[in-house]
C-alpha cells in the first residue's frame, strides 16, 4: 500500500476520523503535564528568576511556527507535483495555525524580554525574522481568500509560498546582515538551547512534543473542515445545475 | 519582444498617470518627511538615505498593479500568452518596462530630493548606485506580485500585502549602501549583496510571474 492513497479524500477521513481523538488526546496529554511539571516542579533559575518559564510556550511555539511553514511547504510542492487535493487543503489549514504559533511566539517573548531586557521590543535579527515571518503568513492567507476558484487558488499559493520560502531565508541572513551593520555585540539573543540543564530541558521536551501533537491535531481537524466544505460546495453547485 | 517593449513603453508614457504619478508621489513623500521628524540638519541627514529608499519602493508598489492588469482587461494578455514569445520572456519584457518608467526616473529625482532632505555629499554617488543595482529587483518581484494578482478584482491591496515582505531584503541592502556610502564608509560588501539579489530575481522571478500568469489565464 502506497502512502499516496490517503490522498483519496476518503481514505484520509477515515484515517483522520480515527487518529484525530488520539493524537488531541496525547498533546492535551503532553502539554498539561510538560506545562505543570515547568511551571511548579523545576527550580527557579538563580538570575532570570520564574521569568524563565515562559520558555515552556516560547520555545515550543517558535519552533512549531517555522516548522508550519515548512510544512506547508511540502504540502504545496505535492499538490504543484502531483495534484492532490488534500495536500493543497492541508497546506491551507496549516497556515493560520502557523500565523498562531508564530504570534504566540512573539508575545510571549515580549513578556519575557520586559522584565529581562527592560524593553517589550527591539530590532534583534531574531525577532524582527520572526515578525515578517507573520507577514509572510498573512499575504499567505490573505491569497487563500481572495480567489475564488478553489484549484486557482490552490496553485497561486503554491507559487507564493515557494516565492516566500526563498525570500523568508533571505530575509532571515539580510536581518542578521543589517543588524550587526548597524550594532555591535548582540548580547540580546540567548542561545537557550545550549546552556538549559536537565531539570529545565525535559519538561520542555515534554512541551515540545505537546506543540508537535497539537499542530498535528490542528492541522488534521481543520483540514477535515475544508474537505467537507468542499464537499458541501460542490453538492450545492450540483443543486443549482439540476 | 522589443516591439513590446516599445509598446508598453509608449502606453505608459502617452496613456497618463502611471507615468508622473509615481515620481510625483515621490516627491511629496520626500516633502512630507522633514514635517514629521522635524527640520533639524542633523536628524534628516541621518535618516535621508532610508527615507529615499522607502520612497522609492512605494512609488514603485505605486504603478504594480498596471504592469498586467489593463492587459488582462483588454484580453491583449491572452494574445501574449498564445504569441510565440515564451510568457517568461513577456514577464522580463513587463518587468523592464516597469523599471525604466519607474525605477530609471526614480533613480534619477533621487538625488535632487537628498538636497531636500541634506543628504551627505558623500551619499549621493551611493545613493544614486544602490537604487540603480536594486530597483531592478523591485520591479522583477513586482512582476511577479502583478502577475499572482492579476485576475482578482481588488488586488491592489492584496498585492501591496504579498509583495511587501519580499521587498525586505532587498531594502535592508539597498539601504544600507546608502547610509554607509553617506557615512563614508565601505560598502562593498551590501552592494555586492545586492548586485546578486537583483541578478538572482532576475533569473528565477520571470518563472514564477510566468507560472502565476498561465493560472490565471486558464
């Protein structure tokens, strides 16, 4: 059996219907231990004090908002190669999950840069990537909306987001280009994965896989919106033929 | 091709608005500038170099949407696409008519407008090159954001929203070759950057404007 038969809307629902309370199950799972366990059973870090909590859903979210891009990504170049519908529908499912996380991903990195840096916002490669990553996102979406034709709209957001995954990139490295030409020392920036001990990095593995599971039951929900939204498209269009 | 060329070019000139429209814009920006910040020499002459390159790229955004729009209206796009110039090549030929009706002209108001906003003396040879590698890319991505919004009826907006985000990395270089030209100092490297942003678009966009035009015209 060929993994391209769950491309079968049918067979995806199916597949769908059957694995979407599991995988909600497992991140609703995840997320309340991953989140308690960080938020009450870790230690408070010696100089960021309990602000460094917050990295249980920054972390998590930044990762999973590039990663709905990417995934989008795929999706679209299997609906640009091989023409399947589900592809293009869940390529446009995942982006205002994508949008989310990615917002998310920002404000809660606000919260935590107040009280740390002393200011909600500043010019740092990072975040600035992060905030036409948003953009980015909402042509995206804006794109889904403002065609009509669901196999034209499909392809234009192909294109777009094939175009955008080039132009994201380049932006990420012209951002660092422009920021180090413009300041030294970006002390802002912490590498947090390198220097988190134990006690703070399983619970936040925990998180992670919570956020995986979560965009997975997002994705898998919404997409199962769009194909019975089709579906009831196309039934009133054969309505109004007959 | 060049017959086409031709012909977009004389439309744009004798056909009105688009044309002046964008320098005009231009310049108000430019005037505008000074009322907001404030007149001190200092603080425009810092921000001169961004603020004339934000300038061009709106003007640019400007006239985007007439790069197909009154071809598709007209059906003469349909004639294009069954022509036997490839759609890549009326995408490039498009694009180069855009950029000598916008960004030629931009390029050289440019430095009449950095004596209005005290432009280092330095910045303006810089200022002057930066636009002329960059804005080339503005008109290929702009092409390219035309030509994904060409069907729909209020794309004007949509296409500001699509095509802005990809203008980043080329602003950020542009930019900065104009502000560290007017500080004096070494620019090598964003130009180069720059140079290869242009020529990159130039080689990849005209495919993807062409592939937007084949959906949209199916």
């Amino acid at each position: 059996m060929s993994f391209w038969e769950f491309a079968n809307p049918k067979r995806f629902m199916q597949l769908s219907s059957r694995l979407l309370p599991w995988v909600a199950g497992l991140s609703l799972a995840c997320l309340v231990v991953g989140l308690i366990w960080g938020f009450f059973f870790t230690p408070e870090d010696y100089r960021q004090g309990s602000t460094v909590k917050i990295i249980y859903l920054h972390v998590p979210a930044a990762l999973m908002a590039i990663n709905a891009w990417l995934m989008m990504l795929v999706a679209s170049l299997v609906w640009i190669i091989r023409r399947h519908h589900v592809s293009a529908l869940a390529a446009r499912a995942a982006a205002p999950v994508g949008l989310t996380f990615t917002v998310i991903a920002l404000i809660t990195g606000a919260i935590w840069g107040q009280p740390m840096w002393g200011t909600w916002w500043a010019w740092d490669p990072r975040l600035t990537s992060f905030l036409i990553l948003a953009l980015f996102y909402m042509g995206y979406i804006a794109m889904w909306e403002a065609v009509e034709n669901g196999d034209t709209a499909a392809d234009l957001t192909s294109v777009l987001c094939l175009v955008g995954s080039v132009f994201a990139i380049l932006s990420r490295y012209a951002v660092l280009f422009w920021n180090q030409g413009l300041h030294q020392g970006a002390s802002l920036s912490l590498d947090k994965e390198e220097n988190v001990a134990d006690v703070f990095y399983l619970p936040l593995l925990v998180c992670i896989a919570g956020f995986v599971l979560m965009f997975l039951a997002l994705v898998l929900l919404r997409t199962r919106t769009e194909i019975r939204a089709r579906r009831l498209k196309a039934l009133l269009n054969r309505e109004r033929m007959a | 091709m060049i017959a086409l060329l031709r012909r977009d070019l004389v439309l744009a000139v004798r056909a009105g608005g688009g044309f002046g429209l964008g320098l005009a814009f231009f310049l108000v920006l430019s005037v505008l500038v000074p009322f907001g910040v404030g007149p001190e020499a200092d603080v425009l002459a810092r921000i001169a170099p961004g603020i004339l390159w934000i300038g061009a790229l709106l003007s640019c955004l400007l006239s985007l949407d007439r790069i197909f729009a009154l071809d598709f209206e007209d059906g003469s796009l349909d004639l294009l696409a069954t022509a036997p110039v490839p759609l890549e090549g009326v995408s490039v030929v498009k694009a180069l008519a855009h950029w000598l009706t916008t960004g030629l002209p931009l390029t050289l108001l440019a430095p009449g407008l950095g004596v209005l906003l005290n432009l280092p003396p330095a910045g303006f040879g810089w200022l002057v090159i930066s636009l002329a590698v960059g804005t080339p890319a503005l008109s290929l991505i702009g092409a390219f954001g035309a030509a994904l919004t060409v069907g729909l009826k209020r794309g004007g907006l949509l296409l500001s929203l699509l095509v802005l985000p990809l203008y980043v990395p080329t602003l950020i270089f542009g930019a900065q070759v104009a502000t560290q030209g007017a500080a004096g100092l070494d620019v090598g490297t964003p130009l180069v950057l720059l140079a290869g942003i242009s020529a990159g678009t130039l080689a990849l966009m005209p495919f993807a404007a062409a592939a937007a035009l084949r959906i949209n015209l199916r």
